[in-house]
C-alpha cells in the first residue's frame, strides 16, 4: 500500500477544520505527519497523536499514542503506563496486547509479557507473536518449549531467518546438532556480501563455531565480508579464524592496529575534522584507541584459546514493526474491531 502523500496530508488538514473532533481524521492526520517528516516543522506528528488521545481515550487514540512515545520518542514509561490503562477496557483486537507484551518483553518482565502474548496469540496467527512466546520462555528458562515455539516460527515466511537462527542454537543446547546443522547450511547459502541483515554470515559462522566446524564459521565470515569486522568484538569468529586461517588471522589484526593508528593521526593533526564535546571527551578517545592497539598487538603475540560458550546472547527477538491502528503502508486494520 501506499503511504499518504503530502497532498492528502493537506487535505486532511483542511477537512478536520468542519470536524475538529473527529477522532479518525486527527489519527489520520498524525499517520500522515509521520509518513512524511519532510513536511514537519514542529513534531506535528507527535502533536496529533496527542490531540487524539486528549480528545478522547479510547483504545485506538491511547494505543497508537503508545506505540509512537515507545518507538519514536523513547518514552517507555508513559507508553507503557498508557498500554497498560487501554488495556483496561478489554480490547477486541491482538494489536493493544501485542504492542504491551512486546513493550514488556524489552524490558525483561518476561512472564507478565507472556501473558499478553498468548492473548494476542488468541486473536492472530501472526508468526512474529509465535516468535516472541518463544523468546519469553527461553529467557523464563524453559529451553523446550522456547524451542517449540521457535520451530513453529521458522516458516517460509520467517525471511531475516531470526527464528531459524534461534531454533538451531536452541537445537544445539538440546543436544540435537545434526539439526543446528542442517539449519546453518541451508542459512550458509542465504549468506550475502556486506549485508546489514541481524542473521548474517556472523551469526551462522556462531552456529558452526557451536559445532566445531571452525573452517565452515570462517568461511561464513568471509563470504559477509571481514573488512569492517572488529574481531576483538567477536571472540568464536575470530578464534575461528585463528584455527583455520592463522596467517589471515594475523594479517587482520595488524589492519586493525594499523587503522587506529590512522584514527589516532587524525584526532591529533586534524582536531577540526573530527568533533567531540570537549577535550576531556577527546583525550578519553585517544586513551581508548591507545589502549586497544596494545591489547591487540598483545593477542598477536599471544594468540587466543578457545571461548566459553554463551548462548544466552545470541538469541534474538522478532521486531513487532509498526502496529498503528489505520497504517495503509502496512495494511493495518482501522480499529479496535
């Protein structure tokens, strides 16, 4: 579908001038502002889901105020305060219990989270909300039947691969590698070059690196591309890499070592070019950027042993996307009906 144009923006505009209460175009109205911040001047978008939810609280003007402070103005609190009064008034639709789960899942009340998943769960077959169930029973601590629910959600249209990625390292810590197998390889054929997908070669390079097959996880990383990639950051890829390409492996931290001393050259001969808040700022910079050539020149020297496994945070949740009441774009249904 298609978003509302600057020109139907206008004529919304002028529309609500006759009908100033009218609940339907002042969302319209906002959905439009935001699809279009070419246009605004003042937070005109915020402004409007504002007069709607002032106008009159009901689940659709409280609902789409809430999602719009959660996503767009980081005002979780008041967004979940509001979620949780709307929710009060016993909507008929999965989106208010959806977008409270979601809200309460990012910030770790997983059980309370769970419960309005599984009432959205009731409403929709969404694969996404299947997903999210998965997510909270994993963090809860229950493996199986995360697992469970990951697998239901790793369908055809699972296509970012995050539920794949999570049923196979779920796979793994169940003693089922032959699955997190057949899982990697058919994900290692997804793989692209300099992709800026979440389930890359990285994260499938971790699926082989939990089996052992270190020269399949460095192949993962070079098929994504290894310039940009900051190893010390990733310690399974990179012990990878140290195992089966040890040369490369060499050859990439003396890169890094080489780029930071460009970083440092820069800040120093160049301060008008690079900005910071103040000298304090800038002298910590180049504290870091010291610190971390001595630390990787040490690891040349040194090499690496192999890390402890952490599943724990490599899991990964399924973004909700927009769930604003009466979105064309996304094909949103136009009420709490």
């Amino acid at each position: 579908m298609i978003a509302t144009t600057e020109i139907e923006l206008k004529a919304l505009i002028e529309k609500l001038k006759d009908n100033p209460q009218n609940l339907d175009l002042i969302n319209k109205i906002a959905i439009g502002y935001f699809e279009n911040p070419s246009v605004l001047t003042d937070d005109e978008d915020l402004k409007y889901f504002e007069l709607a939810y002032s106008t009159k609280k009901t689940i659709k003007s409280s609902h789409n105020l809430a999602w719009y402070l959660y996503f767009e103005c980081g005002e979780e609190n008041r967004a979940i305060k509001i979620q949780k009064e709307l929710i009060e008034q016993k909507p008929k639709s999965y989106l208010p219990y959806y977008l409270l789960g979601f809200m309460l899942m990012e910030n770790e009340d997983f059980k309370k989270a769970l419960e309005y998943f599984q009432i959205a769960k009731e409403k929709s077959d969404r694969r996404d909300i299947v997903h999210n169930i998965g997510f909270c029973y994993f963090k809860s601590g229950d493996l199986k039947t995360s697992r469970e629910y990951f697998k239901l959600a790793n369908t055809e249209f699972d296509l970012e691969h995050r539920s794949a990625f999570n049923q196979a390292v779920l796979d793994f810590q169940m003693q089922n590698p032959e699955s997190t197998r057949e899982i990697a390889d058919s994900l290692f054929s997804k793989i692209e070059h300099n992709s800026l997908s979440e389930i890359g070669g990285c994260e499938i390079g971790f699926l082989y690196f939990l089996l052992g097959d270190f020269d399949k996880a460095t192949e993962s990383l070079l098929k994504e591309g290894i310039n940009g990639i900051d190893l010390t950051e990733n310690e399974e890829l990179s012990y990878s890499l140290f195992v089966s390409n040890n040369k490369l492996w060499i050859s990439q931290h003396k890169k890094m070592v080489a780029e930071r001393k460009k970083w440092i050259a820069e800040i120093s001969s160049k301060p008008n070019k690079v900005i910071f808040q103040s000298e304090q700022a800038k002298r910590e910079r180049l504290i870091e950027l010291e610190n971390k050539i001595s630390m990787i020149n040490e690891l040349i020297s040194t090499g690496i042993s192999k890390p402890d496994i952490d599943i724990t945070r490599d899991v990964v949740i399924e973004p909700c996307g927009c769930l604003l009441f009466d979105c064309k774009r996304h094909e949103n249904q136009n009420d709490d009906e």
